[in-house]
C-alpha cells in the first residue's frame, strides 16, 4: 500500500543546518515524536539527509507532495530528482489551489504501475500485464496511461536456471516500484 505525504512550505531544512544551532549529532533516522505528535529531540539531532529521506520513505511506500512557494520550486524540482517518487506543485498565495496539486499530483503518480523484483542471480523472471479491463496479456511489467480506480493484473513466470547456493530455500520481493525515474 502506498502513503502519501504533503510538506507546505515556504524555505528548507538542510542536514548539517542544525550545526549553526550547535547540533552536531546526525540523525538516527528514528522517530522521535512524544505523544502529542511533537517532535522532542530537535536540541539532540540534526535534520536528516536526503539520503536518509529517500531511504525512509522507499522502506515505508511514502510518496511526498512539496506543495511550496513559486521562489522555492526550482529548489523543490531538483529535491524530486533526488527523492524517488516525489512531485512539486507551486502554491498560489492565499494557498487556495492545495487540493488541485495534491489532486493533479496523485493523478500523475497513478497513472503508471511497475512491477520489479529483488531476484537473485539464477533466477529468470518473466512478466506479462493486462492494462486494460478485459484486454489481452502482453508481455512486459509495466502499464501506463492509467485512470484512477482501473485495475491491472500482472503475471509472472520464474525459471531456475542454476541451483542457488546448494540452499533448499531462498526469498525474493516482487513489488511496485514508485520511482518515475524506471
């Protein structure tokens, strides 16, 4: 299942920025919030990388929305190069145009389905997509131009070509993949 999350904002936050307030212990990369949903540890740790971002929204299928000011979009766009899956909408003024760029971004987000896989070496996977309702299995794992509620069905054939290690056993992901970049 895929989460979204929209950041409005109107300046950044930069890892290695908390060493101007005197923080220079990195982020854990852990939760921090107190029961009321506030953030206790800002005095302890600085903001995390992008790195650390992207790594942390891939393992918890978070897509983020920057939903920012028109001087901070370039910024923004270049964060959504380094951020898998993450799209920008500049805000208007008066912020009144939120639900069109949360609305517009998940209509692109939507609209593609990649399906990829963590097999190891040995093993040959094959895909095949129905894209359309009704329409025929072809070959391939991905289908485009999509609407939103349509549904796609995906097959996939595993071959063994070698033994894997002399283990009975082994364990693969076959998953979405959220990064338009693919």
């Amino acid at each position: 299942m895929l989460h979204f999350t929209l950041q409005e904002m109107d300046g950044s936050l930069r890892h290695h920025q908390g060493y101007l307030g005197g923080i220079v212990t990195p982020s854990d990369g852990k939760c921090h919030l107190n029961v009321d949903g506030e953030y206790d540890d800002a005095h302890l740790y600085d903001y995390p990388s992008i790195g650390q971002l992207n790594a942390k929204m891939r393992e918890n299928n978070i897509i983020p929305i920057f939903a920012v000011v028109e001087s901070k979009h370039d910024l923004y766009q270049n964060l959504t190069e380094l951020i898998e899956g993450s799209n920008v909408g500049t805000l208007l003024r008066d912020s009144s145009n939120i639900v069109d760029i949360i609305k517009n971004n998940y209509e692109k987000i939507t609209q593609r389905v990649q399906i990829v896989d963590t097999a190891p070496a040995g093993l040959d996977l094959s895909y095949s997509s129905r894209c359309a309702e009704g329409g025929e299995f072809e070959d391939g794992n991905t289908c485009t131009g999509l609407r939103l509620g349509e549904t796609v069905e995906f097959d996939v054939a595993i071959t063994a070509r070698d033994c894997l290690g002399g283990s009975k056993n082994t364990s693969f992901e076959i998953q979405q993949s959220d990064s338009k970049k693919l």
